[in-house]
C-alpha cells in the first residue's frame, strides 16, 4: 500500500487525482488498493510476461481500466524457468 501512494505521487497527473479547478479528488486508497490487488495478480500468475491498462479511467466515483493488453509467457518456457518478482 506505501509503495503504491508513492507510485501514484509520481505520475505527472497526480494533482488532478488531489482535484482541481472544482473537481472532487477522488479515493486515493481505493486507487492504491487496486494497485495492491493487480501486483497481487501478476505475482500469483508468473505465466504472464506483460500487461499493460491504457487508459485506466480513474474518478472520484469509478475506477475502470478501459482497455487491456496482456501477453503471456511462451509456453515451451518451463515454470521454474520463468522470471522471479523483483520484490
């Protein structure tokens, strides 16, 4: 959970999130909790190689990854071959 509020602390838009010009912040740790869970995701599945969400739709009322991309290990890739967490 800390290293996702700093993650999310470094994107360029971060104080859009905070709210501006009227708008209402949204939940930064329903955000972060959602980072949390798709860490989670990737870690419990080593098959998958890469995924990529753009854009992720985030508002003070909904969170919603609009698109997806994910691509998965060969499959001729032994398990115990494939990469470790760096974390």
């Amino acid at each position: 959970s800390t290293l996702a509020h700093l993650l999310m602390k470094k994107i360029k838009s971060y104080a859009l999130l905070k709210g501006q010009r009227g708008r209402r912040p949204i939940d930064e740790n329903r955000l972060a909790d959602i980072l949390v869970r798709f860490s989670e995701l990737i870690v419990d599945n080593p098959r998958i190689q890469e995924c990529d969400i753009n854009p992720l739709l985030v508002t003070p009322d909904e969170i919603i990854a609009l698109d997806c991309r994910v691509v998965l290990h060969d499959l001729k890739i032994a398990d115990n071959y494939l990469p470790k967490p760096a974390i």
